[in-house]
C-alpha cells in the first residue's frame, strides 16, 4: 500500500462513485475497481458499499477514510517541508457559512492567498451543521459556523459577533399573518434565530419559503416575496441602493457568535497553522 492508494480510496469516497474517481485520477475504470478488490483482500474486509447509483463507505470504511486523509495530508506537509522548508504549500480545504463568505472571509482569504500564494485553497458555503458534519468526517480541515455549542472533538475559537436584521422591502415591519418568511433549510443559524424570535412572541409560525442560496433571498426579498433576516453587513448594499429596508431585532436575537472549528484530533499543517495565525490576529 502507497500513498496514491490511500489518495485512491479518498477520490472515491469523495466523489461517489468509482467512474468519477478514475476520470479525476486519469486512470481506466477497470485499474481503480481492480486496485480496490485488491486493496480489500489484501485488508480482509470491505470499504465500499457497491450499489446501483455508487458506492458508499462502510463502518471500516469510514475509518480507514478518515486515517487515509490524515496520512495523506501529513505525508504531503513533510515532503513539502523537507523540500522547500521556507514556503508555505499545499491544500486547504475551510468551508463557511454562506454570509460569512461574502462579508467575514474575503479580507482573511486575501490576506491569506497574497501571503501563502502556493497554498491551495478551497472553499465551501454550507450551514451550520453540514459544515460541522464535514470537519468530523475530515472533509474540510475547518469551517466558519455560528452559535456552535461545545461540541464532542471540535476545537473553537471564537471569532467574532455578527449583528442580525430583519430585511423587507416595505418601509412598514413585516406582518408574518400574510408575510412569508424566506429562510435556508433546517441547520441554518439564522432560522433557528427567526424559529426562538417568533416562538419568544406566542405567534403562529409563518409560512416558510426555503432556498439554497443566499443571492436568492435577497433577490426574492428585494422583489416582495417575502422578508427575512440576515447579518447587517449582508443587506447594507442593497439598503444603501434603497431596494430593501432593515428593521431591528429584540436584543437577546440581534446577534450571533461566529466561530471556527476543527477536529481536536487534527494533524496541523503549515498551511493551516498559517490560516489560523492570520484568522485570529
């Protein structure tokens, strides 16, 4: 077994499906399936769940994924050391909330790219627990959440406040008897604000119009459909072009506490020493 082996097992727990794995790898279909029936004797069990749409990682599986990245990662951040010890290279995988992205990370992410340009960054937008949910699975090396509570392996550090209103395109505080409320899916922090606010007011839920994506919000408050809430900085541009209107919030609901996580357990490379370093100072 060699490190492409393990990189192997991570392309294809990543993609879903074993076609898709050899497309990125390079490689024919039939020498992927073929290494991983051999990986799989050779280990004496299985790591892959074949089904009709894919494949999916078993208990032994999941961990010998988990491991692979581990490794993968700290051979990678040895041998770039070991050849060129004063740069800083290599992959960084941070996923964030989806406003976080627009207003929290973009100075970091430049600070960061112009310091570190070998780095490799990605970066993905997901709520709250999809982005926790992928930490654990160590899909992301970490992630920028909101209102996280002390959670089992995750390491916090508390990055800022993010001051929350409530947005329209009335001049006049919504009327949620007729007003529809736009809101992410379930996981969301800030539909768990608006759920505590309306619950905190002894009032029936207002119909719920659920998107994926916060462009879409805005556009869709911007138009009348509906109001929302969201961070401050989030609606200034569309306040100052006068397209939408903001109203406060009770105080105990107008702000939230962003954080980053990571697994306590995490092997910590230059690249995400690097981050942090640039994340909290």
């Amino acid at each position: 077994m060699n490190i492409d082996t393990l990189k192997m097992i991570i392309t294809i727990a990543r993609t879903g499906t074993i076609s898709a794995a050899a497309t990125q790898l390079g490689y024919a279909q039939s020498n992927i399936s073929s290494r991983l029936r051999q990986l799989e004797n050779k280990l004496g069990t299985t790591i892959f769940y074949r089904t009709n749409r894919g494949v999916i990682l078993t208990e032994d599986g999941k961990q010998f994924y988990q491991r692979a990245i581990q490794i993968v990662n700290l051979t990678e951040d040895t041998v770039n050391q070991l050849r060129r010890p004063r740069d800083i290279e290599g992959d960084l995988h941070i996923g964030t909330l989806q406003t976080a992205s627009t207003t929290y990370l973009p100075a970091i992410l430049t600070k960061y790219h112009q310091t570190f340009p070998k780095v490799n960054l990605a970066i993905e937008a997901h709520h709250r627990i999809k982005n926790i949910q992928q930490v654990l699975n160590h899909e992301l090396d970490g992630a920028v959440v909101g209102e996280i509570n002390q959670a089992d392996k995750l390491t916090t550090i508390p990055l800022s406040k993010e001051k929350l209103c409530l947005i329209s395109n009335s001049d006049k505080m919504p009327d949620f008897k007729t007003t529809p409320f736009l809101t992410f899916p379930i996981g969301c922090v800030y539909r768990e604000v608006a759920d505590k606010w309306f619950a905190s007011k002894s009032m029936k839920a207002p119909q719920l119009i659920q998107f994926n994506y916060l462009d879409a919000i805005l556009a869709s408050v911007c138009s009348g459909l509906g109001a929302s809430i969201v961070p401050k900085k989030t609606a200034q541009p569309y306040v100052f072009e006068g397209l939408i209107n903001t109203f406060p919030l009770p105080a105990e609901f107008s702000t939230i506490q962003l954080d980053f996580i990571y697994r306590d357990d995490y092997i910590v490379n230059k690249p995400f020493e690097k981050f942090i370093d640039i994340l909290t100072n």
